[in-house]
C-alpha cells in the first residue's frame, strides 16, 4: 500500500468534493421540500449511487459503459433529462412560494414517503451521470497501480463516496437548522429559485459535453 500516493488521493478527493455539483443542488433541494429526513435520504442514495460507480471503475467494469457509445451516450441523456426534471419540479414550488399558495402537501406525507423519495432523486441523479464514470477511469488507474490488493482497491473505491456524503450531510443538516428562516415564502422562493437555476445549468453540461 502506497500511504504517501493515497494522501495524494486523499486530498484531491476533498478538492473535487467541495466543487459544487449536482449532487449539492439535489441534497439541498430535497432538504428544502422535505426536511432533515429527505435531504439524508437524498445523500444517502448518492452515497450508494456513487459506491456503486467507484466500485465499478476499480474492478474495471466500467470501461464497457465508457467503450460502449450508445450505452454512454443512453445514460448521459437520462441523467441530463432527470436533472432538468427535478429542476422543473423546483420551479413549480417556487411559484407556489410566490403566489403566498401553502405549500404544506410536502409535510403531510409520512416518513417513509419522504424517505423513498429522496432516496430515489439521490440514487438517480448520481448514477445516471456518466462523467462520474469516466472520472473514476481517468483518475483512480492513476493511484491503484498495475497490481493493486483487493484490500487496496476497496480502500480507494470507498475514499471519495466516504467523503462526498459527509460533506453533502454538514449541507443537509446546515439547510435544515437554517429552514426557520427558509419557511419564508420570499426566502424559500429565492432558495428555489437559484436551486433550480443550478440543476437547470448542471442538466445542459452534461447534455452539451
């Protein structure tokens, strides 16, 4: 195990992590629909979405998605058509805000509801983004060498999903303390307002890269 090349590994995961990302926008605005409970639910289905993926380039699985154009190409354009969904699903609330209507349907569903729900925009989000795949083949090669141990490459395939989701949950936790001032119809349509700019932005970039 080369303890000085995962240090290295170790810090380019927090600089990557702390570029906002769709992930941010989709943990933020589940927080703001649904609470606490839905914005954990949202990291923690991105958490499984991203382990996945990372397990996946460290056993080279991956390299079919990447290799296989349509295959790339079917995934890049679901998750650019979820995006721009959950975005339009943002802005739909924003009017609402802004028309003073109570937005209270959120609040009457049961936890378990909202649990699914975040759950199912984390998971979705994360995994129907190609550029995780081909970022995790460009760069963990780099680090696992040619001959790695299964104890190795579990380390490396677990590092940046570990990091990610504790970042997303100080978010989750920030926005949810902060919700007193959020449940403002000026405020929360301000909120949604640039959330939704956000997964609007995220949506084209990965349609038009």
């Amino acid at each position: 195990m080369d303890w000085a090349g995962y240090a290295m590994f170790l810090g380019f995961a927090v600089v990557l992590t702390l570029i906002p990302g769709p992930d941010t926008a989709v943990s933020i605005a589940n927080t703001l629909a649904g609470g606490r409970a839905r914005g954990l639910s949202a990291v923690a289905g991105i958490g499984v979405a991203s382990l996945v993926q990372s397990v996946a380039a460290a056993a080279g699985l991956s390299v079919l998605v990447v290799r296989v154009e349509p295959l790339f190409l079917t995934i890049k354009w679901v998750g650019a058509a979820y995006l721009m969904y959950l975005a339009v699903q943002t802005f739909r609330t924003m009017r609402r805000h802004r028309s003073g209507e109570d937005v209270g349907a959120g609040a009457t569903r049961t936890d378990d509801r909202r649990v699914r729900t975040g759950l199912r925009q984390g998971f979705l989000s994360n995994i129907c983004n190609p550029k995780i795949i081909a970022f995790y083949l460009a760069v963990l090669p780099q680090f696992l060498g040619t001959d790695p141990s299964a104890g190795t490459v579990a380390l490396y395939a677990v590092t940046l999903p570990a990091i990610g989701c504790s970042y997303l949950l100080a978010v989750v936790v920030g926005v949810d303390r902060a919700r007193a001032v959020f449940s403002r119809s000026r405020v929360r349509a301000a909120m949604d307002a640039v959330t939704g700019t956000a997964l609007v932005a995220f949506s084209l970039r990965l349609a038009t890269e």
